[in-house]
C-alpha cells in the first residue's frame, strides 16, 4: 500500500518558507498500548517560540511498514516510528512533538523535494529550539529492561556494579551495556545534529528514559574498564568486546560527548536568530561571512564528513546533507541540496565548493581510500573525488585514524602555497599547481592480520627495513624485562655489530642529510608522538599529537642502531608526560603502518602510502595541500593524471621543505653528474599545472 497522491496533497498543504513555517505532530492519548496510533498536523512558525518536544529514531528497514491514523486518514509509516510511538503517548493528554517523517513530506514528487530540502536547513533550528530532545533507541528485552531500572535509572551506577557486586553483575553490566551500544540509533547520521544542537535530552529505551548525559558518562565507565583491564580479561567475549569497542564504526561515547560540547555555543546562536526574528536561510543578507569564517566553516564540514563517515544513511546525498546542521548556513546555501540531483555530480560539485572555499586540498586526502564494500558509484567518480557514500576501511594505516586532521595540524608539505584549481566539465577534470618530487621505484605492502605484539610487528616489516637500508636485527637468547607488558620483554640485537660498524658511512645518511635510521624511524611514526587518552569529568578524548623529531634529536645514534626497544624506551624517557606507556607508542606503530606501502623512490626518498601506488607511480606536491600525493600518468592524455592517494614522505612533510636543494630534481641530476657547483634557481619553487582525472 502507498499513500495516494491525492490523500498526501490534502494532509500536507505548501509551507511558507519566509516565515519558517514547519508541522508539529500533536499525538493523542490512549490508555492501551495496542490502540491504533492517532494522531494531527499543526503548522506554526518557529518565530512564534512554539512549546514541542522533537524526535531522533531509527528509520529501519524502508520494506518493514505499518499504519496510523494522520488526519483522520490511514497513513503508512516505518514500522520503527509505530512502536516507539506506542511507547512515547501520554496515557491522560496531548504531545506535541516534531518527527521528521510526519512533518515533513517524504514523498518523491517534485513539490515535496523542494520542501524537504528546505526543511532540512531549518532542522538545526528545529532540534535547537526543542524544549526536549527524545531519543528512542528501541525496546529491550526483559533482562536488560531490569539491567537499566536497576542501574541507570536509580541513583545506581554502573561502577558499583563493576566493582561491588562480584563476577555475575560484571557479566551483566559488559553484556547489556554492549547490546544499548549495538541499538541501530547510535548508527544514524542524522542522530548527530540532532543530539548536538539539543538544549536537552533524554534517552528512552522502552518504558524507561535515562538522561543522555548520564547514559553516555555511564558507558564511558565500561569501555574505560574494558581498556584499562583489557590484559587481565580471561573472558574471551570481554576482549572482542574491549576491541570492539575501539572500531570507528561504533560510535564511542566521548565522540557524542565532545560533539555536543563543540554546538553548545552554535545551538545558542540558532535559538537566538529565531527569537530575533532572523531571516530565512535562503535570505543571504544575514549570512554574508567574512572569507576567513567561510573557510574556516567549510574545513569544518569537510573535516566532520571525514570524522562520521561511518555512520549511515540511507540515501546517499545525506550523507552530506544529514551534516549541514553543525556549520553556518551558508555552507547549507553554497551547496543548495537537490534530492532529484544525480550523486556523482553531487559529489563532484561538493568536492570542488570544499576546495575553493576551505582553500586546500583536505578532500583529496578522503579520495581512493579502501573501502569496506564496494560502492556502486566507484567507477563513476573522478579518481579526487571522494565516495562518501562508502564506509572507508579500518585497516588503512596513514589514510586512515587517527591521522586525518593531524595531518592538516602538523604538516604543510606545500610551504603554503596557495591552493588555486580549474575545472572542466566536458571530462570532470580538476587542474592543480604542483611540484613532481620523484618516481617510485620500489614498495613492499604491510599485510594482515594485525600483530599481536611488538615481536610480530618487527618481523612483518623486516622488508622495509631491507628496501631502507638500515641495520638488519635478529633475535638473542638475552632477555631483559624492562616492562609489564609480554610484548617488549625479548631484547633484539644486532647478529654482528662488528661487521655492521665496517659498512660505508656514506650509506649512514638520508638524501637531506639527517642519519638513515632516524630518517627510517620517523619515516614509520609519521614523525607524530602520540599522547596517551586523558579523562576530563569522567569523559575520555581523542590522544593529541606533536612532532616526534625533537624527541628523535636527542636519542642516542646506538639505541637507533641495534635495539627498537630502547629506541622506544628512550623516545618515553624523553617525553614530559608520564601517562604515555610503551604499549601507546607500540599501538601508534602498528595503526600507522597497518595495509600500507612502504616505498623508496629513484634518488632515495621514503615514504608511507597507500596499498595501491606501485612502482613508476610519481610522488608531487601539490599546492594547497599539507602532505605529499601519489599520482599515476594518464596514458591516453599528456599532462594528466590519476590520484593514487596520499603519502607521508620523509623530509617534504614540513613547510620549507619544498625550497630546499634535496627536494630539486635537478639539483639531484647535478649532484648525481659530480657537478661541483650546484645551479639551484631554476627548479625550486617551480610550480607545473596538472589535471587529476
């Protein structure tokens, strides 16, 4: 059954969008919980400061429906939204609520596109101007229903049941407290704005609601005792779940947390430009931004695509569209959602806005990336732009977490070269300025699966060290116990240090002078240090990062030479903050290398990318990007190319880098002919246009 275009023009008249009209659904009592749903539509203007609750769900499946009564008329709904408002009903009186489904109209003709693509700009000020946020998660079953009665709605806690009431609650508190995390919701795109921008929430999970703040400090508590314990879990289903509980595609409390902390003050400006009476977002006379704001608000947005990737919606455009909440509304103006426009040029025209207006080169990073299913839409894209409709995989080291934004904190690979492109729409081609470093020449791929420990990462990279250059290492029978942790207690010594000592100096040194091994180690690290988790009010965030060539400097030439463990210890010892253990710097190793290529260039540059570049690829710096690319010659046309990916290549990642000597192909021509004087002028800083297919 459908609902009838006749039965839909009568129950959804035209909204006046000046006035930021939108429908509240005003859901009627009933005292039975199989009482068919009623319920009606009340249109009123945002400017009026109308009294609502609004919803976030779950859709589900778009095949699994069922029926209530909207106007008096039988209305077809997911079966998701029937059951939660079974639950959401007030036995004695009215409630009014905002639920996208019913007040906005869903339906595919041309009229109600316009629409939802207008109220999909207002939701910000929808869900920011609710005196209540619901959040309904689903139904649970019996055990955890008395699970959240006894500890989340009480003055409870989940700490006392992990620490006061023996093994059986602790297997009960892992258990429930994954199965609240596994609910769909936390999954859903749109559930970010929607928990962000709200001035209050609450959770609902059948009968029982929680605060959301309260849920989220809760479950932080478990995932931190999964981690902080993970070495002394004897139940196995505990350690799957302590590692389950670290993938991107299970959103992590302190990821909801610190969102909500970033749109307090935006929700604020929102509600305050209803009750000022401000202007429709289509009136561009309120949302004229200075060029530094609307670069900053279009990195924003590019950095949250990046960030929530793996969340899900069902339709691929709202993937971009579901997050136009959490920026300005002039990046919801310059993009001008369309519901009837085709996804791959969707795409594309949001590449290229992201990209003149943050006024860098941050989406191309989000391109070629490995995915974790094959998109129908990879092979209709350009190879610069992303496909977010896929989720990426979790297994691709430098392209992957948590590298993305460190990179555009730490590197400027282009000295600041302005970012200036070109397009052309016959071949969707996007015209650059860039710098041809060097061509690959040999790479070895870091395979799966993981390693366990410190032991199995060294001997799956015993191949870069050989295409490096440096020292090879075997193991001792020495053990020296230097730790708690199993993984670094073997101690690895060189087979003849004597022998090594005899090898040419010459070969000591990288191509911009500095010795080989540390080139090699920073090389490996992405020269980062990573800091250790801190909580903040029993709330846990993301590890930050700092350059790791200062700490580098001063470590001794023989713990670099002949034992990665004291080159490790040493890197700790020489790090202010003691909450960094060898086991962080370990994890750091192994997620910065995992399903990468190592590679070596023609005049000696090395470097980490992705598993796709191979030999001939050629290694450019393109201008307003902070990191090296990957690029492949287009056979058919001169000039052109495809982007292979991004690469960390030691000793062109900082700004400055690109001036130097070592970085000019003919400098090294020279240098390679015994060239005495150096004729350096003519190819630095030298910038070529190039096309990306």
């Amino acid at each position: 059954m459908q609902n009838s275009e006749e039965v839909v023009n009568t129950i959804y008249r035209p909204l006046q969008k000046k006035d930021r009209e939108v429908r509240l659904v005003v859901l009627e009592p009933a005292t039975e919980r199989s009482t068919p749903i009623t319920c009606r539509l009340e249109v009123v203007k945002l400017c009026d400061e109308p009294i609502y609750e609004a919803l976030s769900w779950n859709w589900g499946d778009p095949k699994d429906n069922d029926e209530i009564l909207l106007e008096g008329r039988r209305w077809l709904v997911r079966r998701n939204l029937v059951t939660a408002l079974r639950y959401l009903r007030y036995e004695d009186r009215t409630r009014v609520m905002w639920i996208d489904a019913l007040s906005i109209n869903q339906n595919g003709w041309a009229d109600a596109l316009r629409e939802r693509e207008h109220q999909i700009q207002l939701m910000k000020y929808v869900y920011s101007m609710a005196c209540h946020v619901v959040a309904w998660i689903g139904v649970p079953d019996d055990g955890m229903a008395g699970f959240i009665q006894k500890f989340l709605v009480g003055p409870r806690s989940l700490l006392s049941a992990l620490t006061e009431e023996g093994v059986d609650s602790i297997n009960q508190t892992v258990l429930y407290s994954w199965k609240i995390r596994r609910f769909p919701w936390w999954r859903r795109l749109w559930v970010l704005q929607e928990v962000a921008l709200a001035s209050d929430i609450f959770v609902q999970v059948g009968s029982a609601w929680i605060s959301f703040d309260r849920l989220l400090s809760e479950l932080a508590i478990v995932q931190h005792f999964l981690l902080r314990f993970f070495d002394k879990l004897e139940n196995p289903v505990f350690r799957l779940t302590a590692v389950a509980l670290t993938q991107p595609y299970i959103p992590s409390p302190h990821t909801v947390y610190d969102l909500r902390e970033q749109s307090r003050r935006q929700a604020t400006q929102y509600r305050t430009s209803i009750k000022n009476g401000g202007g429709a977002p289509e009136d561009d006379s309120h949302n004229v931004l200075p060029e530094a704001s609307k670069t900053k608000a279009f990195r924003e947005f590019a950095n949250y695509i990046v960030r929530y990737r793996y969340h899900e919606a069902s339709v691929p455009l709202d993937k971009l569209y579901a997050l136009l909440g959490l920026v300005p509304d002039l990046v919801g103006l310059e993009l001008n959602p369309r519901y009837d426009e085709d996804v791959v040029c969707m795409y594309r025209r949001t590449a290229i806005h992201i990209i003149r207006s943050s006024n860098n080169l941050y989406v191309l990073s989000q391109a070629q990336v490995p995915m974790l299913a094959e998109s129908p839409y990879a092979t209709m894209l350009p190879s610069w732009v992303p496909d977010w409709s896929a989720k990426p995989g979790t297994n691709h080291g430098w392209s992957g977490a948590p590298f993305r934004e460190v990179r555009e904190e730490l590197f400027d690979a282009s000295s600041g070269a302005p970012c200036e492109v070109a397009t052309r729409d016959d071949d969707c081609s996007l015209g650059l300025q860039g710098v041809m470093i060097d061509t690959i020449s040999s790479s070895r791929q870091y395979e799966y699966p993981r390693p366990e420990n410190f032991k199995q990462w060294w001997n799956k990279t015993r191949e870069w060290r050989e295409l490096a250059g440096v020292y090879e290492f075997q193991r001792t029978s020495q053990i020296r116990k230097r730790t708690s942790s199993d993984d670094f207690q073997e101690h690895i010594q060189p087979s003849s240090i004597a022998g090594q000592e005899t090898a040419n100096n010459q070969n000591d040194y990288y191509i911009d002078g500095s010795k080989l091994k540390r080139a090699y180690w920073r090389t490996l690290l992405h020269n980062t240090i990573p800091y250790e988790d801190k909580p903040i009010q029993g709330q846990t965030f993301p590890r930050v990062y700092e350059p790791a060539d200062s700490h580098l400097a001063a470590i001794d030439r023989q713990h670099l030479a002949y034992c990665p463990e004291e080159f490790l210890e040493k890197c700790l010892s020489l790090l202010e903050d003691s909450s960094i253990d060898l086991q962080v710097l370990f994890s750091h190793l192994e997620r910065a290398t995992e399903c990468s290529n190592f590679f070596i260039t023609n005049d000696g540059f090395m470097g980490i990318g992705t598993k796709m570049l191979q030999p001939g690829d050629q290694v450019w710096v393109l201008a307003g990007g902070s990191h090296s690319f990957i690029l492949r010659e287009d056979d058919s046309l001169q000039g052109h190319y495809l982007l292979v990916g991004e690469a960390y290549i030691e000793g062109i990642m900082m700004s400055g880098d690109i001036n130097k000597p070592y970085a000019s192909r003919r400098v090294r021509r020279q240098q390679k002919m015994g060239h005495e004087k150096l004729c350096v002028d003519d190819d630095i800083g030298i910038w070529e246009e190039l096309w990306l297919r």
